[in-house]
C-alpha cells in the first residue's frame, strides 16, 4: 500500500492515501492553453513518481533530471508485505535510494551509510532486487546468471502492471505495459503474476535468439562473399572424401621419397642421353634409307647391249652423218669407264653408310645403358627441392583437408540446429498445453475474474476471454462487443488489471494497490465509469488494498450515483488543479 507521497520542493502537494478507493481530483478542464504545460495539473507526474520512488529508470528525458527537479527530493511511504518503507529518491543522485534505519539496521539489505549526508542508501539494482522478493517473491538468480536480462522475472515489468504509463503506451493492450515490450518479457510477467509457468516463455526467448543467429547464419551462407565458407553437408563430404584421398596419396609419396644429392646432375644427364638417343634414332633412319636406295641403284646398274648401241649410231650416222666419226668400238669402251666409274662410287657410299650404321648402332646401345644406369640409380630417390615442394603440398593438403573438416562441422550445426530448433519449439508448445491442462484450476479462476469484471461493467453483453497455448506462448484473448472505439478497448484493460489485481492479491502476494491515471477512462460512458469504480473499491475492500485513481473534476462531477459505493468518501484531501501555477502538484511550471 501507498502511505504518502511528498517531496522537498516548497509548494509541492502533499499527497496522503487511505485503504479502498482513492480519488485523486484535478480541477479546471485539463486542456492546454496559452502559459500551460503539461505539468500544470501534475496527476500523470504523480504516476512517474511513484515509479521513480519503486526504481523506475532516470535517464536523460526523465523529468526528474530537469534543471528546476534534479536536487529536490521525493519521498514515499510505502507498507509492503508487512514492512513499513521511508523511501527518498532524487534526480542528481539517481543511482542512490535512500530508506528509513531500521532497514539498514536490520541487515535486510546491502545498505551503506552515506558520509556526505549520513542516510542509508543503496543502489537502484539493490533496490528492485529487494522489492522484487518482497512484494513479488521473485526467485533470486545465482551471480553468474544475474546479468542475463532474460533469466529471471523483471520486477519493473511486474510492478507496472499495477501503475500502468500513459506515456509509455500502456493502454494500448491488456498485455502490454509499454509499446517496447517484447513477448517474452509481457508472457513471463503475466504468468508469473497469474500463477503459471512463467519459465516457458523464458526458454521460448532463448530458442528464438538461438533460431535467429542460425538464420543470420544462414543468410550469410547465401551470399556470394561468403557462400564458400558455407556448404552442405552433401557437397562438403563429397570435397572431403576426394582431398582425403590426395592427402593420402601425397603422404605415401612423402614418406617414400629418398632425397640423392647429385638427383639433379644425374637428371640433366639422363635428359641430354635421351636428346642423343633421340638424334641417333633421327640418324638411323636416314641411314636405313640411304643404304636402301644405294643397293636398289647397284642392282638397277647393268650393262648395255651392242647391238642398241649399233642401232643408235645407225640411226645417229643416218642422222648426223657428218658429225659422228668415232669407231663403235670406241664408244663401247667409254661406255663400260663410266659403268665401272659409277658402280665404284655407288659401292664406296654404301661401305660408308652401313660403317655409319654400326658405327650408331654401338652409340646408341651405349647410352642407352647408360640411361638405364642412371635410371635405377634415381629409382625411389628425388631431389631436396622436390622433397621440399611435396611437403608444402602434403602440409597444404592437410590444411584444406581441416578447412573442409570445419565447414562440415559448422554446416552440420546448423542444420542439425534447425532441426532441434523445431524439435524443441514441439516441445515447449507441448509442455505448455500440459501446464495449461494442468493448472486447470488457475486457468478457469482467471477466466472467471476477468468475466466476473466484464460483468459488473456491462451487465451480460457478449465478451469472450480465453487463455491460448500456441508455439509462440500464451496468447491472451480479451473482446467486449461493442463500438471499437477507446472506450471499449480501455475497459478490456481495466477488467484484466483488476483481475490481475485480485488474483494476486488473494495469494498474498503484490503491492496492495492497483493505480489508473486518469487515460483509462478516456471515451468511457459515465456511467461504466461509475461502475468501474465501485468494481475497484469493492476489490480493494474486499483485499485490504487500495484502488488508486486520478480523474478530471468535470468528469468526476458527472458520474451518476452507484448503490454501495460513497464515491465523495474516496476523494483525497489534497486536489490539483491547472488553474494557476501554484495549484499544481509541484507548485510550478517547469
């Protein structure tokens, strides 16, 4: 419960509450004019001081960092699960929450003793750690865990629930606190107010972030920069098994290979025999040739008959009679010189030719012995540098041979990651279907407090609220029938927050009061809003709890009369008003 709201600034507005039904009044129109601020009247400033008092964040726009509030103080009184809270909380030292002695006395918390001022105080961590296990009982996670935002509840996230934001958004939806908040975090929160298995929605969290790095993973694959270093499975195994087989083959040729000194030297010759070899051959073949035409050419050379040597005289006598004068004798005898002349040189080529033959014979069987000499000394042996350059290749082997190795491994966690991704996400949705079964009890008392609200409001107009268990979490379901407008959609909230205010307040858990700036009631009938407060009044009575509202005086004044409920009882002692400056709740415009 909230005892007293105060502050050191002058002309600030003491604010007292009382158990039941309280009504914060603003007098005037609450419309901005000329020389107004939106802290003319001060109700929604009220809301962000009870935040700030309970360790809301201060950060750069918050307004108690403003030139004319950050060295003022704001106090609260608070009686949380029994225990009385002195609570003073400023914009200069936001890091720093000060409590009453007997806290520190007490060594219920980390509290240090402040030189410069002497007051207790601890840090703003400590605080809602504390708050935390003492309005919510929320578990206290190890060390090593703290620091994870999703390993445990939240109880910033669970306290707003019961001051909900108009500035953050907060009546947008039932479920939602502010328009920022992510699934994970609303699910854990309302689970863990409604009783349910809040730890789900946590290891949802954890398997989408987990999904989410595998498909960034994936995308990365895709890309032409990177798409080597992702492969499948398929394609890697079938890179592998060949590169495994060069390396082995290469391997089994290092660790055979013999180093020769002179490998070199003996190379170059053998390359020079097989230049020489090469000639030789070239030579043989010309002389086969030439030894073939000259014994074709001596058989071929035969002696000329006399008689077609008298028949050509004849006939060159008949021809040339004047010219011709030697005797055929004569002639036969020039004939048979240049027979013998001609089958003496033929003979003399061929000798010469067949001597050359042998003569390349001999040469080429000699070298060719010296190439197989040579040749069995190289066997099995290799020269330094080649040994050299076959260990680079092994050792690159090697290297792509592990390269390889971990593309496979990476592109076998990510699909095998997919595939537990999905195994995993059945399961979780599994389990909480069961837990939902399970808590069948819970589930129903839910639906019926929810509906039991609806009820008090709009009589048996159709609505329709149900708890859903989908692969994404619960799902929350809430719909009055009826114009969408505002309205409609800000008693939908009001009917889960007292809902969510009276489940936990029976398990005597919570901070004793639900509180609703006056937005909740924007594009609401008079009437349901008469009947809204008296559904707030008859659970904070029912619950020893506060039902804190603020609310316009023109509004309030128009409310119609509601049996059993003294709406001018509720109204607090102090009433703000945008008239002029000093009326407000910090006494000035700022």
């Amino acid at each position: 419960m909230i005892r007293k709201i105060d502050s050191s600034l002058t002309n600030f507005k003491s604010i007292e509450f009382h158990a039941g039904l309280n009504v914060l009044l603003s007098r005037g129109d609450d419309v901005l004019g000329e020389g107004k601020t939106r802290n003319s009247a001060g109700k929604s400033s009220l809301i962000e001081i009870i935040h700030f008092l309970l360790g809301a964040n201060c950060d750069g726009d918050s307004i108690f960092r403003n030139e004319q509030l950050k060295d003022h103080s704001f106090f609260g009184k608070f009686r949380f699960a029994g225990v009385d809270l002195q609570i003073e909380r400023t914009g200069s030292k936001r890091n720093n929450v000060y409590v009453n002695s007997e806290l520190a006395n007490g060594n219920i918390l980390p509290v240090r003793q402040e030189q410069s001022t002497g007051k207790h105080c601890l840090t703003n961590n400590d605080w809602k750690d504390y708050l935390g296990l003492l309005i919510f009982s929320i578990p206290q996670l190890p060390p090593e865990k703290s620091g994870i935002a999703f390993n445990k509840v939240s109880f910033r996230s669970l306290i707003s629930y019961f001051i909900r934001r108009n500035s953050a958004n907060g009546f947008r939806l039932p479920q939602l606190i502010n328009d920022k908040q992510q699934l994970w975090d609303w699910q854990t929160s309302i689970s863990y107010l409604f009783n349910l298995n809040w730890e789900i929605p946590i290891e949802l969290r954890r398997l989408k972030d987990h999904e989410k790095r595998i498909k960034e993973v994936a995308k990365l694959s895709q890309s032409e920069d990177l798409s080597d270093m992702f492969k499948s499975v398929a394609s890697l195994s079938s890179k592998i098994a060949i590169a495994q087989r060069q390396f082995d083959s290469k391997s089994d040729q290092l660790k055979r290979f013999n180093v020769l000194e002179t490998y070199r030297e003996l190379e170059q010759e053998t390359k020079e025999l097989n230049d020489d070899l090469q000639k030789l051959s070239l030579e043989r073949t010309r002389l086969d040739e030439t030894i073939k035409h000259l014994e074709e050419n001596l058989i071929s050379e035969q002696s000329t008959d006399s008689n077609d040597l008298n028949k050509m005289y004849e006939a060159a006598q008949f021809n040339f009679p004047e010219q011709v004068k030697k005797s055929l004798e004569e002639v036969e005898k020039f004939r048979e010189s240049i027979e013998r002349n001609r089958k003496y040189h033929l003979e003399h080529e061929l000798k010469q030719s067949r001597d050359s033959l042998n003569k390349n014979l001999i040469m080429a069987e000699q070298a060719d012995k010296k190439r197989s000499r040579i040749a069995s000394k190289l066997n099995g042996h290799g020269a330094m540098d080649d040994f050299v350059l076959l260990k680079s290749e092994v050792e690159a082997k090697r290297v792509e041979l592990e390269h390889l190795n971990d593309q496979l491994e990476r592109s076998q966690k990510i699909e095998k990651s997919g595939a537990e991704i999905k195994k995993n996400k059945m399961e979780l949705y599994q389990r909480l279907q069961h837990d939902l079964t399970d808590r069948k009890e819970i589930h129903d008392d839910i639906i019926n407090l929810v509906d039991n609200n609806i009820s008090a409001l709009y009589g048996q107009r159709e609505r329709s609220f149900n708890i859903e268990a989908t692969e994404n979490g619960l799902k929350y379901n809430l719909e009055i029938q009826g114009d969408r407008g505002s309205g409609i959609s800000n008693m939908e909230i009001f009917c889960f927050d007292l809902a969510l205010y009276q489940f936990v307040a029976k398990k005597k858990s919570g901070p004793g009061f639900l509180i609703h700036d006056s937005h909740i009631f924007d594009g609401v009938d008079n009437r349901q809003v008469a009947l809204a407060l008296k559904a707030g009044s008859d659970a904070a009575n029912t619950n020893n709890g506060q039902y804190i509202v603020t609310m316009n005086s023109d509004k309030f004044d128009q409310l119609p009369p509601v049996p059993g409920l003294d709406i001018d009882a509720s109204v607090l002692g102090t009433i703000l008003s945008d008239e002029t400056p000093d009326k407000g709740l910090f006494g000035f415009q700022f």
